[in-house]
C-alpha cells in the first residue's frame, strides 16, 4: 500500500554538497518526513567496524527490520572513517537491496501526522522515488564540499587535516559515481542546483520557488 496524495521529494547529491541541510529545512517547511539515506549506510560501516566477526547478511536483516530513525543519530556516524567505509559496504548489492526496502517504506508510506516525504542519497530521484513529484541534484565543487566537511569534524573536536578530508570526499565521489550498483549520477528530470556560491538560505528559497510554483499549478 502507497499513502496517495503525499509530496515526495527525491534529492541526489555528492558529499558534502549541502544536500542535508536544505533537504532538513525543507522538510519542516513542508511537514515532511526526513530521511538522510547514507547515513544508513553509515550506521552499517559502524556495525561492521564494531562486530566485525558478527558481520553477515543475516546479522543485518535483524538490525535493519529493528532500524528506527532515531538510530541515524549518532555522532559516531559523522566521522570520516565511517563516511569512507560506507561508500564500500554501499557497493554491495545484496545489503542495497535490504536498504532500499527500508527507504521505499518511509519514502511511500510516511506516518499520517506528515504530508509527505523528502530524502537524499545516492540513487533516490532513479532508483528508490523514480516517480517523485520533485527531483533535484545538489552539487558544488570538491574544494567547497571538503571545507564544509572538514569545519563540520573540527566541531566535533577531530584531529584531521583538510588535506586528508579532501582526500577521502575524492576517493567517496569515485567510488560513487563509478560503482556498478545504484552509482551517484543525475537524471534527466531532476533540477541542478550548485551550493557552490550559494548560502543555506539562498539554497533553500531557490528549491522553495520551484517547488511552489509547481504547488500552485
């Protein structure tokens, strides 16, 4: 069953292009249920780098049908380590396909007190909401999405270089954008929106216009 009349928003990005923020700020705009997808895939590297001999297909079926979306806030989540060994374990098909099932759910069926749905990931506006009402590929350049990245682990008091976080946003975008399974890549149908230059706000009431507009109609 698939709750009708709900807003479905889909939103594809590489790391650290802003994608979260703008996709949080528009969800309680909208009365969306959120979902952040990597973090996931996340919160999967964490278990496997936590139980590495428990780490198994079954192992995971449990995990994921217990998966509620207060789990995905872990700090723990946000280091680099983590963000690096997701970008693998995404590579894998038969733990996508677990996954994919958990997104479609929320992503299709929000609880009644939402008017719909927003997420972001990798595959979303293609594979997990092909038929979304709106569709967007966030992007900036890799200089930009390291710094973001690198200001956000220096708030959590991590030791990194910027060198080494610029490093590891290349090696994800290859990984991502070249793995044979779901890769990052923007459709047809989806609006580019490069962060670049642009702040949160501006960001924000840019999709907010867009979206609008097609409300109105």
């Amino acid at each position: 069953m698939k709750r009708k009349n709900i807003i479905k928003i889909a939103i594809d990005s590489p790391a650290a292009a802003g994608a979260g923020t703008v996709a949080k700020t528009i969800s309680k705009h909208y009365n969306l249920l959120y979902l952040d997808t990597g973090k996931i895939y996340r919160l999967i590297a964490l278990y496997k780098t936590k139980n590495p001999k428990k780490f198994s297909l079954s192992f995971l079926k449990t995990k994921i049908k217990k998966l509620s979306l207060k789990d995905l806030g872990s700090k723990f989540l946000l280091s680099d380590k983590i963000g690096t060994e997701a970008s693998i374990v995404a590579k894998d098909k038969r733990i996508r396909k677990l996954v994919h099932n958990f997104q479609k759910e929320i992503a299709y069926n929000p609880p009644k007190k939402f008017d719909g749905s927003c997420l972001d990931g990798r595959d979303i506006t293609y594979n997990i909401v092909p038929d979304a009402e709106f569709k967007f590929f966030i992007t900036a350049n890799v200089k930009t999405r390291a710094l973001r990245r690198f200001k956000e682990l220096k708030g959590l008091k991590s030791n990194i270089t910027f060198n080494e976080v610029l490093k590891s946003i290349q090696k994800r975008d290859k990984n991502d954008y070249n793995r044979k399974v779901s890769p990052l890549k923007k459709t047809k149908d989806s609006v580019l929106i490069n962060t670049t230059n642009l702040s949160k706000r501006s960001c924000f009431l840019k999709i907010k216009k867009i979206i609008d507009k097609e409300l109105k109609n």
